[in-house]
C-alpha cells in the first residue's frame, strides 16, 4: 500500500488544497520570499513552516532529540519516497495547538492512532493511510507510458521538504531523514528562532545551490482580516457615537477602552476624533481590499489546480494523430529537429570563439 506516491509540486495553492482535502479548516500556505521579520508579519500567526532544498549527503553534529522524550510531538521517520511533502504538512498540523488549528476527524483520529508509535511506525502509518495517500497522488501527474522508477544516483537532483515547528514553549526542526526532531531552541518568538536556523543551512549551500523554496502554513488570511474588520468597525461605531454627542452639543465622557480591544482609546476632542475617524475608515478600505485580493488568489489558484490534474493526453494524442492524417506531422517534427539542429551548431559556434 505504501507504493506510487507521485512528487507534488512546491507551490502555496497545491499545498493549500491538500490541507483543505486532509479537512482542515482556516489554514492556508503562503510562499516566503525574505527570512526578515518584516516578511512575517503579514502573515501571523505562523502555525509552522516548510523548507524545500536540494538534498545532498552530509554529516550534521547538531544533536537529535529522543522522538520518545517528547511523547506529544509528532515526528515521523519519512520511509517512503515522494512522501517529504505532505509529511512535512502533517508534521505542522498535526503539532499545532488544538485550539489554533481545526485539523478535522480525519487527522485527528490519525493522530490519536499512532500517538503512541515511534517515528518508524508512524512513518509506515502515513504510508498506509489510503485518504492521505489519495489526497497527496491527487495531483499525480498523467503519463502517455508507464516509466519504471529508479533509484536516485549522486548525479540526479533530489529535493527535500523539511517542517520547523513551535511546540510547548520549544521550536524544532523536524526532518523525516534525520533519527528525530533537532531542537533549535526555546522562546515565545519561535521565528525568530527558526529564522536564522534557516539562514544558515541556505548558507551551507550558497556556493553550489540557489534553489530554496520556504513556504508558512498560516491561518486563512480572510478569517484574519474579518476578525480585524469586526474590531475596526466597532471602533468605528463609537467614535461615531461620541462624536454626534459632541457635535449635538453633549460633553464627552473620559477616553474609556473595550475590555475586548484595550490597544485603542477614544480620544475625547472633536478634532481627534475625527482624525481617528479617517485612520479607522483607512483601515477598513484596506481590509476589503485585502479580502477581495485574497478571494481572487483562491479562485486563480482552483483554477490552476484544475489544469494541473486534467489529463491532456487524450487532447495531445488525438492532435497527433490529425497531423498524421493530414500528413503534417513530418514536416513539424523535421522544422523541429532543425531548429534544435542549429540551436546546438550556434552554441557550439560560440563557444569555440570564445576560446
């Protein structure tokens, strides 16, 4: 049952949607371009994030912490191949708080199945588990003929994903290669633990590799900015409210704050208050426009999917076969290999005047 896991692509809306299909609610993926705070501020909260490199054998003297010391932490050995993707996914929701992250009655009853396995029997677990596996080869690739799969040499690129995840106060890295979890340190700010730990492997390989990809498994951007429209309306209503009191010639009480957004007061002049009046009003523009953009984002990303798991083979098939017909299909491929011909005769040409 652990065969045929096809790789997935490395990209915010095809990891988003296998988050959604494993039935969590109000989780999304987010590429990260910059490992600076600012770039991270956007997105909070964080529940984990996701690191694809190009994997090389190497030696690692960081220590590696019992899997079974930390019985809550969920590592996994990766013991099937194509699989670093999701695992790297279920590494962080399944370590997620319960009550940040919804991970839905198929992941839970997965997580409370091997809660008590070592991390070579909860590996062998997410190989054998058919919705994960069916979720992951959902965007299996459709091919004309079936290739036989090989063994991966020093000469073929392999990439890997890896999860750095906060836990209890700690933050890990947790790679399903490696025997457990490494621990990078404690603290509340766990990125800016998981930051430099980033920076430094990106570091290792800056000589020979620039093909980095970091990804952060947040809470649903739209879920966020609606829980802000709700506060910045509210401001909103009583800085009204206390304005018409003035304006109608009532004295305005001391500048008070909501128990449930102690970060803003009212201010108690007209002046003030109209200013707060346009920042809050500002505010709210912002946030419609970001619920829009993200609500295009979704529907863009649907609609790649779609395109990334329709089988265009019987299309391609079907075409080649026309051009047969109609006796085109020669002369196509005989322009092509030319062109390919002279592309190879340009650039042998200028290498050898180079030299």
């Amino acid at each position: 049952m652990a065969d045929n896991w096809c790789t997935i692509e490395s990209d915010p809306g095809v990891f988003t949607e296998v988050i959604e299909n494993f039935g969590v609610e109000g989780v999304q993926v987010e590429e990260v371009y910059d490992l600076d705070s600012a770039s991270f501020a956007p997105l909070e909260p964080v529940h984990g994030l996701v690191f694809l490199f190009k994997w090389k054998q190497e030696q690692d003297s960081r220590p590696v912490t019992d899997a079974m010391a930390e019985p809550d932490l969920f590592f996994a050995s990766q013991v099937i191949t194509n699989a670093c993707a999701t695992q790297a996914l279920l590494s962080i929701l399944l370590n997620a708080p319960s009550d940040k992250v919804e991970i839905g009655p198929t992941l839970r009853e997965f997580k409370s199945f091997t809660s008590q396995f070592p991390p070579d029997l909860k590996g062998l677990a997410i190989s054998n588990s058919d919705t994960i596996r069916q979720v992951h080869n959902s965007f299996s690739r459709q091919e004309p003929f079936v290739i036989e799969e090989t063994k991966a040499t020093e000469k073929d690129d392999v990439y890997h994903f890896i999860a750095y995840v906060p836990f209890n106060g700690k933050v890990y890295e947790l790679d399903g290669l490696k025997p457990g979890p490494i621990l990078l340190g404690e603290g509340e700010d766990w990125l800016s633990i998981a930051r430099p730990a980033i920076q430094a492997r990106i570091e290792r390989y800056a000589s020979s590799e620039i093909r980095f990809n970091l990804m952060a498994v947040i809470k649903n951007r739209t879920l966020v900015a609606q829980g802000k429209t709700e506060r910045h309306q509210r401001r909103l209503d009583h800085i009204k409210a206390r304005l018409e009191l003035l304006e109608t010639g009532g004295t305005a009480p001391p500048p008070t704050s909501d128990e449930d957004d102690p970060a803003f007061a009212l201010a108690t002049t007209a002046d003030e208050l109209r200013q707060q009046q346009a920042e809050e009003a500002s505010t709210l523009d912002d946030l419609k426009r970001l619920i829009d953009d993200e609500k295009r984002k979704f529907t863009a990303w649907k609609e790649e999917n779609v395109r990334r798991k329709h089988n265009y083979i019987p299309f391609v098939m079907g075409l080649l076969r026309v051009l047969a017909e109609k006796g085109k299909l020669k002369g196509m491929v005989d322009a092509a290999n030319k062109k390919v011909a002279d592309a190879r005769a340009a650039a042998s040409a200028a290498t050898s005047k180079a030299n």
